[in-house]
C-alpha cells in the first residue's frame, strides 16, 4: 500500500520530537504498521529552524510553510497532526481540518477540554478520527487503556498525578525540605518549570487532562468549566513534613468519580477536582516522584490497576501522537463504526450525569491550627468538629520554633466538604486560634 | 447491528467471571461497543454446574452442551472464548475454530507460548483474529499496551512480575520473615495457590507470559523452549532478609531484553529469563506487593513505563476477555491488515534474533558464602573475585545463629553470567567456605 500522507502543524518540542522518532524508528514502525507513514508537510512559524529540523531527518520531499491551513487545505494531506497548542488557531484549523475529510492527532489538551464536543460532533458528522492518546499523561497509554483496555468495566474512579512540573516541585520539596517558591525557580533552570508557570502549578493543566479522563471514564461530555481546580502554589513546606510524619505524601492529584448528591434523592453524580491531595505513602502512587505521571483507575471487574511513565517532553509525547498516527493509519479506511468511539462511548450513548459542586464532595482532610498554647483549645477543636459530625483519625502537636504557639494538625474521617468548611470557620473565630485553618483534602485510594 | 454471538468453551472460574461481567455491564459495554456481544454457547464438563451459572444470569436462549467441538463447529457462533486451559484439548480445539473461519478469545497463556506460532499462521491464513490480552497480567492491558501503546518505539526491555502466587508468597517471606513452605501453605490455604503450585512457583507460567511479551515486543516467533527458568522454592527467608539490609527486596522477574552475545561478532540476541531477582526497594517495581502484577517496559522514545493490576482471578481475567471481544466485535468485518497483527509486527516482517543462552547474560549478583570464620576467607573471596574480572559493590557480614561461622554477602557489578559460574565453582572449593554458594541475580532496573 502507498504510504499515508501527514502534515504536521508546529515543530517545536514534540513536533521535533515526532519528526525524529518517526525518521528513526520508521523501520520498526512500518514492520508493524504494515503501510509507511510520511510526514510531507509541515507548517511553522520559523522557517529556517523547520528546515534545520527536517533536513536533518529524511527532509527531501518534505514540504515546510508558514501557513499552516495551506496544511489542512492540501488535497494530498490524509492526516493533520495539530501541535501547536493553545485554543483558538488550533480550533479553527482542526475543524477545517475535519471539514476537509482529513483525520486529526492532536496533544492539544487545553483545545479537547474546552472544545472537545464541538470537536468530536464535527468529526463523528463528517467520518474522521480525531485521536489524542499525547494529550493525557504524555507517553503513557492512558486514554487506550481506558478506551478500550478496561471498556468491559464500570469505572468508579480516576486518580491521577498527571503533571510532571507539580509533581517534580513536591518531590524536591519533600526530599530537601525546600519552599515553594525555592524549587519553582530551580524547576526553571532545570527546565520542568515554564518562565510562566500558571497553568502548571494551579492545576489548570491537570484539570484539561482530567476532564477528558472523565468524559471517557464515564461517558460523559468534556465539562472544563465544571472541574474544581487548586494548585499548589500556597502548599507549605511545614504541612508536607507534618503530612510524612504521619503516614502520608502530598501529590496534586486530578481525581474524577462517581459520587451521589445530597441535593438530588440518590442522584448520581461526577466529581471532577484537581488539588493537593495527602495520599499514604505505603500506595503505590505516592511513590511516583520526579517529573512522572501515574493514572490509577479504580473499576468494577479489574479492580485498581495503575499506569506510569513519563507525562511529558519531546520523544515520551511523540511517542503517543505516532501511536495514533498508526492507529489512524490502519483504521483510514475502514467503516466509521468499526473505529473506537472518541470519547469511549458511542456519541448517541453519552449521558448527562452532573459534576457535582465540590461543596458536596465527600472527602477526608487534614487540618492544621495554628493556635496559642492554651489550656482548653484542643477541647475547643475536638467539641467543633464533634458537633459538625466529623471524626478524627489522627492528632498530631507541634512547636514550630517558639515555644509559645502550637501547630496542631488532625485528620479526620470523611465528611462532606460543606461541613468541613462551616466547622473550619467556627475554628478560625476560636480566641486562641492565630491566622486561618490550613485545609489539605485526603483520598486513602484504597 | 445483530449482537455478535459467542460460543465458551469452560465456565471455570474465569469463564464463570466473562459470563459475570458480561451480563452486569453489558449496558456499558453495548454503549462502547455499539453492538451486543452475546454468548450463546457454552461447553462444559460439568453440565448442571454450567446452567446454574447461566440461568443465573439472563440464561434463556444460551444452549448448555458437553462438546466443545459442537460450539467450534457450530455455523451461528461467530467467535470462540478458550477458557478451558492446558495444551492438547485447547490446541485442537482453537485450530478447529480457525478453520471454521471462527475468530479467537483465549486467556491461554501455556497453549500460546508452545503453540502460538503455529496459531497465528492458521489465523493470518484465514483472515480472522486470535486475541489473548488475558492471557498475560489478567486484567493490566499490557498486551495493548506493548502492540499498540509503544508502537512507536524501539523496545530496550520489559521486566514483568507476572505471577500473583510467587509475588504472594515473596511478599509474605519478607514482611513476616517467614520460610518458603510455611507461606506455600498458607497461600494455599488463602486460595492464592494450586494444590499441586508447580507451574507457579517454579516460574513456568510466568515463562509463558514473558514469552509472548518477547515475541511481541521484538518480533520474533514464541520460543518457550528457549526460556531460561528458575523458581522461588530454593529462596530462602535469609537471602530476602539480607537484600533488605541492603536495600533491595527479590521478586520472581520474566526479563525480556535486547542484548549483544559474545559468540557472534556484535550479534544481536534477546534475553528471555524467569528467576529470583534483587532490585533496588526504590524502584516503583519493588514496591508491587501481594498477588498483583506490574510489567516495566523500557523503549527508545517513551523511556520507563510500568502497568500494574492483578494478574489473576475470575473478573480482572474476564476484564481483559471482554476488551477483546469488543476489539474483535468492531474488527470482526474488516480487511484483515486493518487489524493489529497478532504479534504486534506483520507476519512477514518478523526476524529472527536468537535468544542467547544463560551462559552468556551479562547481570550483577547477589552471592551469599558460608564461611568457617577463618582469618584470610575474605581475602580469598575478593582475590578469586578480583581474578575474574568482577567488581565488588557491596559486602556485608553476618553471624547467623552461632558465633564460629559467617554468611558473608556481596554484590557484584555487572558480568557474563559464564564468569560468575566458574568464579563460584572455585569459592565453593576453598577449605573455609560450607556447603554451595547462594548466587540471586540482581537487576537496577534504572
């Protein structure tokens, strides 16, 4: 058979990273591809250092321009490979894409968060794939093995530390008893920090990532203006020490399940929420450190299995968009329904299971009180929290530096976030209390 | 869409599991797959066994029958679930089925290893699929994973613990320091292993996985024959205490790797070995406890990924089972070189890369000696060491029970296995050292 024809859009980091692992690896792929795949086109905004990149591949035949619809629009373009990034070019170029018949990989999570459904709808319409197995968790094959590798299950749940930069920042923080703000710069020079680093470190990236795990975890539309996002940009070195002290890591984990509402009489609902989440450190994913990512799935038949690799950076993300680009290859031709539905479900099967607002989440916490060494104040914490229903799990008390004011950190058992916060607040108008309660949200994971 | 129609052959545990699974999420499982996948057929030796499993699900309408050559030959079932385990009965019975033009679901993982080259040539030849996702880990995906997911790599290696009972019992020595026959029993008393635990414990099924992970991963033939086997019941309570202190904890690995053989000038071979092994307690591998499996593959692009689930029992093996019917469900009509080969390459694209005998395994070792605590035994040790070209990385020095004799224990860095062979062979005849040398192979894993 001819070899399959793509157009890649951007050749930066994972657009180079594609370039020279389909050049190098070309031998092996196409033993199992069965058909070559050729990138003939690509589209940059630099030219000179396109051409540098591609000359130093194969580069006779392929085609480098600055306009990247002459890719989409180019009859002879069978796949676009979107890596561009950002919402509103890459939007309008993969619905031209679709509308031109062509099929699309993209590892564009921020674009199928926010635009997913429009997205998906026009390519369902107009019979093509839009594949994105590189926008989740990097070159782990996460979206697969939800997809298809457990679709014989009822998913309960999806926890997942699925950004390198956070999850590098906790690591260093943990290991070295560092501040925030001193391994951010390090993570920097380092390169796992961006000179912005927003979308990374108060989870807004996390919660792009998490949202699409949903909507195929559970058949339900990408919902991004839904997720509870929480960074960790406040996160104190002191809590992550206490937190060990007493059994538990912190991880920025985006955690997707099923729950019930109190509002709705035993109505079904989805939680979707990313923030700083103590996990016990004998679990398995409390153990992933460094810029790694790890997805653990809880379901019904299988029960928890967990997958780990590298969420990020050229070759590990391009090893996801050349997985698709196989994928693509060998289903281009064949009937749309004999091709694994975008977002798990048939699109006419999805369901409109609500988020549930994270008030009426039901989670466990870990509370620190900074308080004057009073007699009476632990009486005063417990009688709160007792009244407002919540058991504890763990006390812990501390004397950080002066030996006049105590830390006191507890754990408590599940309750509903609601409840939490209107005994937080009867806490903080406590007389010996100094400053607010530092709330830490704990998933056992078991 | 007519539902496809399905015919079991053994309603044992696992199958009893895909009837299970089936029933309670065929909702879910129908809104992914757009079409219904029915079993309509089962053979069993046990026929009033049989119709209590099935009438306790929807029953009606699935005819009970003892032949299983009735379900492989009758014109209404579409695809054929092997479940019944071992080699001649299934081998006869998956070929017939082939021959009917019939495609495939096995969890038969011995029937694959022995058999499989023969299997996949009879499937190629006519056109229909052979899918065994359960057959290795159970429920972790990891055949999807290797085919699919990595596609784009060169894959270095995959080092797998894949097998629950060992894991069981190593797990159980450790944390309770406990003999190998103590916890067999236990284990066997837990149902976690057979009565009669050979093929368990002495790395057989493990060798079987691993085997067709090798074949996958590198494109080679299945060639059980080849493995290099070795099993736990020799380990003993003191050597896992000792690689404690070290920091390391032993785990029955299947080891798949690509490696150059000393034979051949620069030749290319693949490892394919089951035994003992040391890994660093760092390692997110080492850390796998229980009966759950974890698979660390190591591949050019994606660099380190790791899938972990349980490997065994009647839904997580029946979870991968359905994942294959709806993979073979959505394929079932299509042009054959739409679908993913069998062994992750095209047929004709396979090589054939030797595996390399033991002899020639380049790894680190864990030796244990006991000594007569003579003045010089050391010197001798290191001398005979030092002589062959090995590296010592650490030593440690334990009285065990009295005080005359010593377990002395070192590790040495990398070498060919051949060497360390005949470095043992000369400890073992110095005067000061009792009894046989204890040599566990020791991998970073890094």
């Amino acid at each position: 058979m001819k070899p399959i024809k793509v157009g890649l859009l951007g050749i930066g980091t994972v657009g180079a990273g594609t370039f020279n692992v389909l050049q190098r690896n070309q031998e092996d792929i196409r033993r199992r591809a069965g058909r070559g795949i050729e990138i003939t086109m690509v589209a940059a905004r630099n030219l000179d250092k396109a051409r540098k990149i591609v000359n130093a591949g194969v580069g006779a035949g392929v085609e480098v321009v600055s306009d990247p619809f002459a890719v989409v629009n180019h009859p002879d373009i069978d796949i676009v490979v979107e890596l561009i990034g950002g919402y509103e070019l890459p939007h309008e170029l993969v619905l031209r894409a679709i509308a031109n018949g062509k099929h699309v990989v993209t590892a564009n999570k921020a674009l199928l968060a926010l635009h997913g459904n429009e997205i998906f709808a026009a390519a369902q319409e107009k019979g093509v794939m839009v594949a994105f197995e590189a926008a989740v968790a990097g070159g782990v094959p996460i979206i697969k093995a939800l997809r298809e590798g457990l679709t014989a299950n009822r998913i309960e749940s999806v926890a997942g530390i699925i950004n390198g930069t956070t999850n590098f920042i906790l690591s260093e923080m943990r290991e070295k008893g560092l501040d925030f703000a001193t391994v951010l710069k390090q993570a920097q020079e380092l390169g796992y920090a961006e000179a912005d680093p927003t979308f990374d470190i108060e989870g807004v990236d996390a919660a792009h990532k998490l949202t699409i795990m949903s909507a195929i975890a559970f058949g339900i539309p990408v919902q991004f203006d839904k997720a509870y996002i929480e960074g960790i940009s406040q996160l104190q070195a002191v809590d992550i020490r206490y937190a060990e002290q007493l059994g538990y890591r912190i991880k920025l984990l985006g955690i997707t399940r099923r729950t019930r509402t109190e509002d709705k009489e035993g109505g079904e609902g989805i939680e979707l929420r990313v923030h700083p989440t103590l996990i016990p450190a004998s679990r398995l994913i409390a153990n992933v450190e460094g810029a790694m990512n790890a997805v653990l799935v809880q379901a019904d038949a299988v029960g928890s299995s967990l997958y780990y690799g590298k969420g990020a950076g050229a070759e590990p993300t391009a090893s996801s968009v050349i997985a698709d680009l196989v994928d693509v290859t060998r289903l281009a031709t064949v009937d749309p329904y004999c091709r694994v539905p975008h977002l798990a479900f048939q699109p006419n099967e999805m369901t409109d299971v609500a988020i549930v607002p994270m008030a009426e989440i039901t989670t466990s916490y870990y509370l620190r009180v900074y308080v004057k060494d009073q007699l009476g104040v632990m009486a005063d914490l417990t009688r709160i929290l007792a009244d407002a229903g919540i058991s504890i799990d763990a006390v812990l008390q501390k004397e950080p530096g002066n030996q006049v004011n105590l830390d006191i950190i507890m754990l408590t058992h599940q309750t509903r976030e609601k409840n939490i916060d209107a005994a937080i607040a009867k806490i903080e108008a406590l007389p010996a209390v100094i400053g607010k309660v530092t709330r830490i949200r704990l998933e056992a994971l078991s």
